[in-house]
C-alpha cells in the first residue's frame, strides 16, 4: 500500500541530539509498524522562538493534509511556563486539536521543571489535558526519563496514567561511520560532553553561587587525572550546540597547557541532520563517555559505549535512575566534587566488558517495550487513518 504522510511537528534544529532522537524513531517504526511512514518535518521553533508561523487555520489545513500528525518528542510539559494560555510549551489549545480530523500522537513527551513549578502552569496545562483526553483522535505518550513521575506528583495521578511511558528514540539512534580531525583510526578517546544552555540552573548552586569555576577546575583535574594514568588516551570534546563552547572553553582555560595543546580534540559542530551523525559516532567510537546532555547519554547506552552522566538537570538523573543505572549518574551542585565520577570512568576504562553488558541489556529491556508499543499504536491508527481499516 501507499506510505502514510505523516507531519512531525518537532525540533529539528534545536541541538543535535533532536535529531538523533528522530533517527532512532524513524528507524524503529520502520522496524516495528506494518506500514512505511513518509515523515515531513514541521519546526517547532518556527512557533515558538522564531515566530514566523502561528498555529492557525494554515497549520490545521497542513496536518489535515497527512494521514497522521506526530508532535513530540521534546519538553511540551513546561509547569514553569506561565505565557502560553496552554500552559504547556504551545501557545495552541484543544480548540485547534480539535479541528484536526487524523490521529494525532503526542509521542515521547518530556516534562521540564528546571525552573521550578508554576501554580498558573499547573492549572492551565490541567484544563488543557482535562478536554484534549477525551478526544478520540489523540494518543499521549511520555518518554522514560522520570517525567510521569514529575506529572503524577504536580498535575496528578489520573494524568500520569492517561499516558504511556515509552523509550525515547535517542536510544535507538545509529550514527554513520564518520572520519574525525585529530583522531587517527583506532585512536582510544573519552568523549566529554558538557552543557553550555541555562548556565543559571546548571551552574548555580542552591544558594545562587556561581559554581562554573569548580565545575572548570574539577573536570579539568578529572581529565588531567585521565590522561597521565594513560598515555594513549586523549579527550575529546562533543558540543550539541553553540552554547556547549562556553563550557568547554572554561575546562581548557582551566586544563595543563601540554595536556591541551597534545591531547585534547574539540570536535566540530553542524547543526541538524546533516551534522548530528559525525558527532554521535565519537560516542559509538569511545572508549568512555562523559554526558551531560540527555541525549549524549542515552545515545551513548543504545551505542554500548561505557557512559556516564553528569546531573544537572532532573532529566538526566531520571534517564539513567529508569534504567536502573542510577550509580552511573553523578550530580553536580555544589556540595561535591567530581572525584567519584572519575574514579568509575577510570574502572570501566580499565574493565569495561561488565559496563558494556549491563547497557546492552538495559537497551534490550526498552526496545522490548518499544516494540509492544508500536504494536498498540498500529492497532490504534489502524481503525482512525482513512483506508486501513
């Protein structure tokens, strides 16, 4: 039969692991479903951030134009946010979901409290959720990174039940082979991914300290440490996105100037689909991964790469504590350093085999539950996409 359109409201130029996430789903629907989907990108940031779209009679007439509408994954639960009269990250209500008459997926959603939880948010993303349930045509899921959890504790337990939890696609994400400057074939690495976006939260302490000169000192001595117990080894630096070069900046300023003139790399950064794959094959090629983005980790597990992360933001504790790999997550908050981060990396270096098998097993674990969910979906859009039934 003829591929099923489908319009993929999302990001697609956000940071790179946007589009690793959507690699992973692309790939496992094809695995899973019984029929081919022909995904049309949609960016969300044309809505949102940049303004050149609303969501209106346009973008109604676009999505009744496909067979299937599929909005997600990011952050649409935002409880901070207080200027959407959703209270979610779309200034669009059940109203304009109402209008649309194909299956709507809310897939893989996220839920976002770093800046704290908003009463207004609460209620409005309650009323919004209280009609747009009910409708027949639309299907929510959240993605496993502890976001039911945030749901069932400030919206309630009826809401974190109406919604499935699946595995995000980053998971599942397979990265083209990629030459890399620097590096020769076969070079042993650690992929160091540090976070440069909403320096307030992740570089502040409870009190408002300002903490990105430990944080500084402390990866640089973790990486200093690294590399003298191996000559072989060298550092490499993975940005997602332009604000990633703050972060990685201030541990060089703060690095042994021999150590980062002979044996640090700073890879480059291609935004969108055209560049996510060169950067996410460091983490398949790595010996160890340092991630703190949700996706440099998550990518790095479904790629069996020995990962471990730094906590500054409840969506990375949440990823790995879901799949049972909480001891691999270090937090960063001021009350510590980094020395038992380093240590682990500095094990699963030396012995990696056991790491690699626990992430193997935890990846099968959610593709498993993936799957049983491709199979609900299929049964679900078989009876609402016109010419399936």
């Amino acid at each position: 039969m003829r591929p099923l359109s489908v319009l993929h409201l999302a990001s697609f130029v956000g940071n790179l692991g946007d589009n690793a996430m959507h690699d992973g789903e692309y790939r496992t629907r094809r695995e899973d479903l019984p029929w081919t989907l022909a995904h049309r990108p949609c960016e969300v940031r044309d809505f949102i951030h940049w303004r050149r779209r609303t969501f209106d009679e346009t973008f109604v007439a676009e999505a009744n134009d496909a067979d299937i509408l599929i909005v997600g994954g990011f952050s649409l639960f935002q409880l901070w946010r207080e200027n959407t009269s959703s209270g979610t990250y779309l200034e669009a209500g059940p109203d304009l979901f109402a209008a649309i008459r194909r299956p709507i997926l809310f897939h893989g959603l996220g839920v976002d409290a770093t800046r704290g939880i908003s009463p207004v948010a609460v209620a409005r993303t309650r009323a919004f959720l209280d009609e747009i349930l009910g409708f027949d045509h639309c299907r929510f899921s959240l993605r496993n990174d502890g976001s039911c959890d945030v749901i069932r504790d400030h919206l309630g337990a009826a809401y974190a039940d109406a919604m499935q939890v699946v595995p995000d696609g980053g998971l599942f994400a397979e990265p083209q082979a990629w030459p890399h400057p620097g590096l020769p074939e076969g070079s042993r690495f650690v992929a160091v991914n540090l976070a440069g976006d909403m320096p307030d939260k992740r570089y502040a302490s409870a009190d408002g300290e300002d903490l990105t000169e430990r944080f500084a000192a402390a990866m640089a001595s973790g990486i200093e440490e690294l590399l003298a117990a191996d000559e072989t080894l060298t550092c490499v630096f993975v940005p997602h996105i332009y604000s990633d070069f703050g972060p990685i900046g201030s541990v060089l300023d703060a690095l042994d100037d021999r150590l980062r003139r002979e044996r640090v790399v700073v890879a480059g950064l291609a935004q969108g689909e055209g560049g996510w794959s060169a950067s996410f094959d460091l983490y398949r090629q790595a010996s160890a991964v340092i991630a703190m983005r949700y996706h440099a980790g998550l990518a790095s597990i479904g790629l069996g790469a020995p990962v471990f992360g730094i906590s500054t933001h409840h969506k990375i504790a949440g990823q790995f504590a879901a799949m049972g790999l909480a001891d691999r997550c270090h937090a960063f908050d001021g009350q510590g350093d980094l020395a038992a981060l380093f240590e682990a990396v500095a094990q699963d270096l030396a012995r990696p085999a056991a790491g690699i098998a626990r992430l193997a097993s935890a990846k099968a674990r959610e593709r498993d539950v993936l799957k049983r969910h491709h199979e609900d979906v299929a049964v679900w859009l078989s009876s609402r996409v016109e010419g399936l039934a």
